[in-house]
C-alpha cells in the first residue's frame, strides 16, 4: 500500500513539474504584451503574488506611448478610392501625384523621387540634403516637392521624425491644438519621462490641459505608413531596445511595460507563523509554489529574450547600423548553435516578439534571412538582392524601364544568379510597379 502510495505521488509530482514546464514554454512564446495581460490576470487569481510599482521608465521616446493603444488609421480615402486599400503606400502616393495638375514637371520628378524614399512607416529614410546632394536636385525644388508630398494622404507622411510626423497630423486639425503642437514640437521627451506636470508648468498651462493635450497627441498615428502593403493594424510594444553606448551597442529588455510582481511578503511571513497541519498552511503552499515558479518563469524569459536577442545583434550589427540591406543570411538553426539552446526554444524566444533598434522597429524574426549563393560561391542575403533591384529601378532610363527579365541579367552580371520569377517577387514585395506600369506613368 505504501508503495503504490509513493508510485501515485510520484506520478503526481511529474504531471505537475510538466504543467509547470508547460507554463514556462507558454510564458516564453507570449509577447510583452499578451504576457502582461497574463501577469494581471495571475495577480488577481494567486494571493502569494504581490504587483510592485512600475520600474522607471528607460529612455527613448517610444516609451512616452508603450501602454497606449496607437491605432493605425485605417484608408481615409472614401468613395471611389476604398478599392486602393491594398495597395502598397508608394502606389498610394503616387496615385494621389498623378491626380495633380499645374504642377512644373520639376516638382513632379523631385516628388516621385522622394516618394521612392518613404519607408513602409512613412517617414524619409534619408535626410533631405543627403537625397538633394544623391539626385543633384535644386534644393527648393525638392523641398516644394516635399511639400507637395507631405500633404497627401495618410496625414504625417513624409516626415523625417517622430515630431515631425505628428505635427503634420495636428496641423490638419480643425480647430487648431496650439498646445498639442507645442508639445510634440519640443516637448516629446518630458512626455517621454511622464513629467506632465513639468510640461504644464514649463507652457504655464493647468494640468488638466496638459493632460488634454496629451490625449490628442496619444490619439495620433507615429507609422502613417503601417497600414498599407501589409502594415500592421496596431501600435507594437518591443520586448527589446537597442542603444548605442559607450560601450558601443547593447541590447536590453523592455521591462517597464511588464507589471512587475514578487511574492506577497505579508503571506509569506503569515505562512512562517502557521502550525505546520494548518489547513491554511496546505492552502497558501500550492499558491507560494504557483507564485515562485512564475516569478522564475519571467527571469527565464528575460534571460532567454537576451541571449537570443545578443546572438541576433551580433550577427546582424551592420543591420541595426546601416539598414536593412545589409542583413547577413541567419537562420533559428544558426542562432540555436551559437548559444547552445534547442532551436523550438529559439523559436519561441523571437516568436511574435519585436525589437526597437535606432533605425525603427522591427520584428525579431525580420532579422533572420535566408541565403542567395552567388556564381563565386559567396552567399548573399534577400534584403541585398532587394536593394540591388531598387537601385537598378532607380537609376534606369524613365524612358526605358527594365524588365524582370532584364533585371535578372544584370543581377547575373553581378554574380547574383536570381531568376526572373524570383526578380519579379521581389519587386513587388518592394512595393515596386512591373516596367510597363512604370513606363506608362512616365
């Protein structure tokens, strides 16, 4: 009887280690956001759990709006241009070019051309003079056609910064936000820090206008881009940042956007003064276990987050430096073999997750990349040969566009053995129109 006694506890003892198990994979896989709405919800249910107060907030202005719900706006077209939702933003922007009329043909080249250089987000990739000095562009002439570009559709397109992009939006408003634009003007870090009162003494404002304000800035849209070619419909909280030190970069995890939680301390002395038969004891024991494993749970994470995160930065630096183009090919195998960890484990880690570098926001799985083996056996990654094809694009003859086909024989000049299907998938992964399209709107 004894025996079988042990036999079912032992039985019992593994089916709850597997639960456990099982909680620590799903804690893993969750994003910082699902895992904070999990993390509320075993606050309420576990008494032995005890929510702490918020962790300082880390710099960077992303933070000022990490628990706010930014909603990417939806197509403001109505009527006859609904049907243009899915197009890429390039192809929304240039629609609303050619709908223009009066304009000198200058303006209309210099537009086209910043347009080609408005990331999936909406914003410039590059500095206006960068792009007059790349083009040879008069200065006045780009900068009218900036303009012309930053009052199309989405409101902040065009915009070479977080401010800039939100003032755009206000400026659209009827009646005017004075306060809104003051704020986003110069004063996105104090919100950034939450110092609300500050600004309001800083503007000589109440509180409760400052807070106003504040509403109508949080109700903005920081990726006017997001919503076309497959943006996403929501504002995303990264797990991890990037910042660039004196220790040059190093990578961090998002912890003030996650409730931070310990074991309750009052319980816990209680659980010291009770009778070890106590019924209460029994009780608050299945809930201490319960809370000790979770808390060890998130550390995990976090560490697992960090080792996955540092291999992917390490390989990838010249990413997070110059851009995309210059991912390296890395794939889950490769990370799993740095670190030591199984790659379902990997998986899990960069699953759903996001990471916030100085050149924008990316999922960590876009920085993983397959590979493209050159004509010398060197190998070479799709975001290259996609920068090869824009460039190729951008510095064709307008007259004379090149075709997939063509494209693909002068990738094959450079050693890059790309067939024309795979050019022509590509392209329009870039957002880019077939030749007889780009030549037709010439």
């Amino acid at each position: 009887m004894a025996v079988k006694l042990r036999l079912m506890q032992s039985q019992s003892q593994q089916m709850s280690l597997s639960r456990e198990m099982r909680q620590g994979l799903e804690i893993l896989q969750l994003s910082i956001t699902d895992l904070s709405t999990y993390l509320e919800r075993q606050c309420e249910e576990n008494p032995m759990l005890e929510r702490l107060e918020s962790l300082e907030q880390p710099e960077g202005l992303e933070n000022a709006f990490e628990t706010t719900s930014w909603a990417a706006k939806g197509n403001p077209f109505s009527g006859e241009l609904k049907a243009v939702r899915q197009d890429t933003l390039e192809e929304v922007l240039l629609e609303q070019l050619n709908c223009l009329s009066g304009l000198p043909e200058s303006v209309i080249a210099a537009a086209r051309y910043l347009i080609g250089n408005i990331n999936d987000r909406g914003y410039l990739e590059l500095p206006l003079e960068e792009l007059e000095a790349e083009r040879g562009l008069a200065g006045a002439v780009l900068r009218e056609a900036l303009d012309v570009v930053q009052g199309f559709e989405p409101a902040g397109v065009g915009a070479a910064t977080l401010s800039e992009c939100l003032l755009l939006q206000l400026r659209r408003m009827v009646p005017r936000q004075p306060l809104a634009e003051a704020l986003a003007a110069g004063y996105l870090e104090v919100l950034a820090a939450r110092k609300l009162k500050n600004a309001a003494a800083r503007l000589f404002v109440t509180n409760e206008e400052i807070a106003c304000a504040y509403r109508t800035i949080q109700s903005l849209n920081p990726y006017p881009g997001a919503c076309y070619g497959g943006g996403t419909d929501s504002y995303v909280i990264p797990d991890l940042y990037i910042r660039s030190g004196l220790r040059g970069y190093e990578i961090f995890c998002n912890e003030s956007a996650l409730p931070a939680v310990t074991i309750n301390r009052y319980y816990d002395g209680m659980m010291n003064s009770m009778s070890r038969t106590s019924p209460e004891l029994q009780f608050l024991k299945g809930y201490h276990r319960s809370a000790k494993w979770l808390v060890k749970c998130i550390e995990e994470r976090k560490k697992t987050l960090l080792l996955v995160g540092r291999a992917m930065l390490e390989h990838q630096f010249d990413f997070v430096v110059k851009g995309k183009a210059s991912l390296k090919p890395l794939t889950l195998r490769m990370v799993s073999d740095c670190i030591g960890l199984h790659e379902s484990t990997v998986s899990r880690a960069v699953n759903g997750k996001y990471v916030q570098t100085p050149g924008g926001l990316y999922e960590l799985k876009d920085l993983l990349c397959s590979a493209v083996n050159s004509a010398g056996g060197e190998v070479s990654s799709v975001p290259y040969i996609q920068s090869r094809i824009r460039e190729l694009i951008r510095e064709e003859d307008p007259g004379k566009p090149l075709s997939d086909q063509r494209l693909s024989e002068q990738l094959a000049e450079e050693g890059l053995t790309v067939a024309r299907r795979t050019v022509a998938k590509y392209r329009e992964e870039l957002g880019l129109s077939s030749a007889a399209l780009r030549r037709s709107r010439q």
